[in-house]
C-alpha cells in the first residue's frame, strides 16, 4: 500500500516550489510507524496524500482521525486560497490545534500516479 505524500511540518519553506512529493510504502513498519508520529506529534502544518488504492486511503484516513484527532471540515474560501497543498476535491481534515494541523485527502484511488519513472 503506497501513498504519494506532500509534507509540510515544522514550518513553512520560503517558496511553494521547495515542496516535493514522496512515495510512503506503508507496508513498511518503519514508514507506517514515521506517518503516525507525524500525526502523534503535531508537526505537521499541511499534509496532501494520494493513495495508490482504497485501502491506502482509508489507512491515512484512519491515523489522522485517529492518532491525530482530526475532524472532517469544510474550509471557507479564504482557507482554501491561504493553504499550499489544498486542491478543489480533497477530503479536508484539520487537527485540534492554532494552527496548521491540516490534511488534504484525494479521495479517488490514482493507481496510475504510482507507476511513474522515479
């Protein structure tokens, strides 16, 4: 089960284009273990993730509302133009926190994104 993750913790970098996707193989112990402290630790400001099937998708879905006590949440239009990694369609889940603590779920399964050349 893989997912293709945009990450911004800790703080903002200082231009959009420094933030690169990654490919999270979450059979792995240690990659699956890393998403959820992520999640355990409140770092993260933004998340964005596709996943490479359902069951992807529903595992990330389960750690932040889980772990990370996210709720499900409509962002006003002034959020969606603020935030980096939102884009029109995604699931938006938001941590109980000041600031940051968002997550943007593609929710259609994009097998296709995972069969790039790396």
């Amino acid at each position: 089960m893989r997912l293709l993750i945009t990450l911004i913790d800790w703080q903002y970098p200082s231009a959009k284009e420094e933030v690169e996707d990654a490919v999270w193989d979450i059979n792995d112990q240690n990659t699956l273990l890393a998403l959820i402290l992520t999640y355990g630790n409140c770092t993260l400001l933004e998340l964005r993730a596709e996943g490479e099937t359902e069951e992807a998708i529903e595992v990330l879905r389960s750690i932040a509302v889980g772990t990370g006590a996210s709720h499900k949440v409509e962002l006003s239009l002034a959020e969606q133009q603020r935030l980096w990694l939102y884009q029109a369609g995604d699931e938006c889940y938001k941590q109980p926190m000041d600031s940051g603590g968002y997550t943007f779920i593609n929710p259609k399964p994009q097998p296709d994104k995972f069969n790039r050349p790396s």
